[in-house]
C-alpha cells in the first residue's frame, strides 16, 4: 500500500502545484455559486430600484394612495417626468409615457386616467404599457404592481359595492346593504370580511384573459388593468431575439481567448524567435494578431446573428447597419480583452484558466445569461463596468426596440473606449513581458 500512497499523494502535490487546475476546481465554482446564489436565493431574491413610468389623472384618493405605494416600494424607480426636446423636465403625457417606455428608459408605465375613479365609477381602471424586453423581468414588474393595487383592495371593494348599492337602491338603502353583506359573510363563514378581502386571494383582471371566468368577471368590475405591449410585439420569435447577443458573446470570448493564447504555441515550437529574425518588429505581430482576432470576431458574430435569423427568424437586416455597428464595436473591446489575457499569462493553460474565470463571471453579471435587475445593487453597479453589459444592450436597442444611430452611439463609444484602456495596457504589458523571448 505504500507506493499506492506515495502515487496518491504526488498526485495531490501535482495538483496543487497547477494554479489553473486549482482554479478551475474551486474559484471559478465559488464565484459562479455567489452569483447564482445572490440572484436566487430567497434573501436577495427581492429586486431593487426598477425604472417604472407612472401618470396619474386622476384626483381620486385611491389612485394617490397607489402611487404614494408605488413611490415607497425599493423595487421600483418611479420616475413622473422627462426632459423634452428642449431639455427641458416636464411632466409625462400619455403620448411621452409610451415613447419612455419605447426607447428602454422605463420597464413598464402606470397610468391612472382622468375617469380611474370618478365619484360615479364601480370600478378602478388603470392601463398598464410594458416592454418585455425579458420575460422574468415584465412578470416580476406586473406581479409588484398588482401587489401594489391589491393593498387597497379592500378600500376599493367597499366603495364599489357602496356606489353599486347607492346607484340601484339609493344611498341608505345601500349601505344597510352592504353592513348586511359583511356581516354575514363573517357570521356564516366563519372568517372576517378584512381576510375575506385581503389581496392576495384575487387577481386582477388582465386585457388578455378570459373574461368568461366568473371570478374575472367579478374582479373586473372591481379593478380592470389594460395592458399593452408596446415594443417587440410584432416580433416573430421575442425570446430568440433578446436572447441570442448573449450567446453570440459568451462564445466568441471563449474564441478569442484561445486565438490570442496561441501566441504562447507559437513561442514553444519556436515559430516567434523565426519570425522576429525576419524584418518583422513586434509591433508587427500585434497588429497582425490583433486584427485577425478582430476579423474573425466580426465573422463570428455576423455568423450567429445569420443562423439567429435562419433557425429562430430573428429579423437582423430591418436595422442592420446600426446591427454592424454594435458588432464592430463589441468585436473590438472583446478582441482587446483576448490580448490582455496573453498579455499578462505566461502560459496557455494561465490565460485558458483566466479567460474562463472572466468570461463566466463577466458573462453571468453582464446580462448575457439573466437579466440584471434579479442581482443586488452592487453587482448591478459592477455589472455597468463590463463591455458584456453595454454590447448585450446595444443588442437589445437594435433587435428589440430598432433605434437609430444616435440612440446607439453611446454603446458604441463606452464600447470603443473599454477596447482602447485595454488595448494601452495590453500594449505596454507585451513590453515589459517576455512573451516573444
């Protein structure tokens, strides 16, 4: 057994003597696990600061309370102005509200109409516009603000019942009417008519549902919510279209990283020191390496989106200039993220382990797997700071929404400027370092 030991136990001194093994084994499962975990897990499960649009028309005190709920709720941002053409902050309009929404500004928008609930109204009417730029996303939204409603349910359902019962029997008569309901609801069912009533045993009644359900009905002479969605809506495959810049990046990394790592195969079988003795500096093989990272990030990427419109119908050419616009950008700062790895490795297998690391990680924060919103606010701070972030945006500004030029060059620039701060530095780490000795 004593050599079975020692066998065994060189094997674990191998083991530990290989930092890329080590950290393929335990860093990178801990740091995906931390991530996934403070997206899921029940504690955190909660988002935090999501942009929502609200108007309100109404001076009824109900619609205020919403709001005033709305406003206090740390899942939501709710924002009741923009800044118009001239620059100028004005209150939003219905018109402005949807246009918010459009150019990705705001997730969904609240409007409570002038008629919401009038004094003559039975029921409260709201409209809910939404942009389902991610699934998980508009359904947390809508579930947050029918939770928001629903806490006034109560208030809501006693004065509907009061001016149901006022309009077919007269103000007294009505509310001995409706005394008598609760009483008796909370005598016979032995439950009382606050829990009869709470929130969470109902749904509100949506645009789309079927309204020939008798709890539908019901609900909606209490609360009717219309919703529309007001971007992507004639989009042939809305999932594949927000999805498919996620996967189109997390693979090219993955590519890039091993075309720049080759530089290390080329030192070894000594390809680098033939080359350098010809007139060729090393500037020249950064370029040359460089470019050919960029081209072949640019095919690669123009390749995805082609089999996206081949297998899923994906529509990439109704704004397809401004779609290769965000591809040579994205291209550029991913190819520069290639070359920092070479840059500051000093083996294949060190860039290999690395480059997994980052790209997982910059992957899973950057929205390229799960929409943002779902992490806690540090990470969706950091999360900004990643060119994953802006290029799977950019994405979503020319598939989903299909902006202009000016509304994407933004993206463009911080996309421009990530690859240019990498590409400095990556520069004068291929100085110092001795990658081509």
């Amino acid at each position: 057994m004593k050599p079975v030991y020692q066998l065994f136990k060189n094997s674990y001194r191998l083991f530990l003597n290989d930092r890329i093994a080590v950290l393929l084994t335990f860093v990178v499962p801990m740091v995906l696990m931390t991530i996934f975990g403070s997206v899921f897990s029940g504690g955190n499960s909660t988002p935090q600061g999501i942009p929502i649009a609200v108007i309100n028309q109404s001076n009824s005190d109900v619609t205020k309370q919403i709001v005033a709920t709305l406003d206090t709720m740390k899942a939501f941002q709710v924002i009741d102005s923009a800044k118009d053409e001239q620059g100028k902050i004005v209150p939003f309009d219905t018109i402005s509200i949807k246009e918010f929404v459009k150019k990705g500004r705001a997730t969904a928008a609240v409007v409570f109409p002038v008629d919401a609930y009038a004094d003559t109204s039975s029921a409260l009417r709201i409209k809910f516009y939404y942009d389902p730029k991610n699934e998980i996303e508009i359904q947390t939204v809508g579930g947050l603000v029918e939770q928001a409603v629903f806490k006034h349910f109560p208030s809501i359902m006693a004065q509907s019942g009061l001016r149901q019962a006022k309009k077919f029997l007269g103000t007294e008569s009505g509310q001995a009417f409706n005394k008598g309901i609760a009483s008796l609801v909370s005598k016979y069912f032995n439950v009382d008519t606050s829990t009869f009533l709470h929130p969470d045993k109902w749904r509100l009644n949506r645009s789309d549902s079927d309204t020939s359900d008798a709890g539908s009905n019901f609900m909606g002479n209490i609360i009717s919510i219309d919703k529309e969605q007001i971007v992507g809506e004639k989009l042939k495959n809305q999932w594949a279209t927000r999805g498919i810049g996620g996967w189109a990046l997390t693979f090219l990394l993955f590519a890039l990283t091993a075309s720049s790592s080759s530089l290390f195969d080329e030192r070894k079988s000594g390809v680098m020191l033939r080359i350098l003795t010809s007139p060729v500096s090393r500037v020249h093989i950064l370029w040359s390496k460089y470019l050919y990272n960029m081209s072949l990030a640019i095919v690669q990427l123009l390749f995805m989106f082609a089999a996206g419109w081949l297998i899923f119908q994906v529509d990439i050419f109704s704004n397809f200039l401004n779609l290769i616009l965000i591809i040579i950008a994205a291209s550029i700062a991913c190819t520069s993220f290639g070359m920092l790895l070479a840059a500051f490795s000093k083996t294949r297998q060190q860039a290999n382990g690395f480059g997994t690391l980052l790209i997982l990680t910059m992957s899973a924060i950057g929205g390229a797997w799960f929409p943002t919103f779902l992490m806690p606010s540090v990470i969706q701070f950091l999360s900004k700071l990643t060119f994953v972030y802006w290029a799977m945006d950019g994405f979503l500004q020319v598939l989903w929404r299909g902006v202009g030029t000016m509304d994407i060059l933004p993206h463009v620039g911080i996309l421009l400027g990530i690859g240019t701060i990498i590409n400095v530095i990556s520069i004068r780490q291929f100085k110092r370092g001795d990658i081509f000795s």
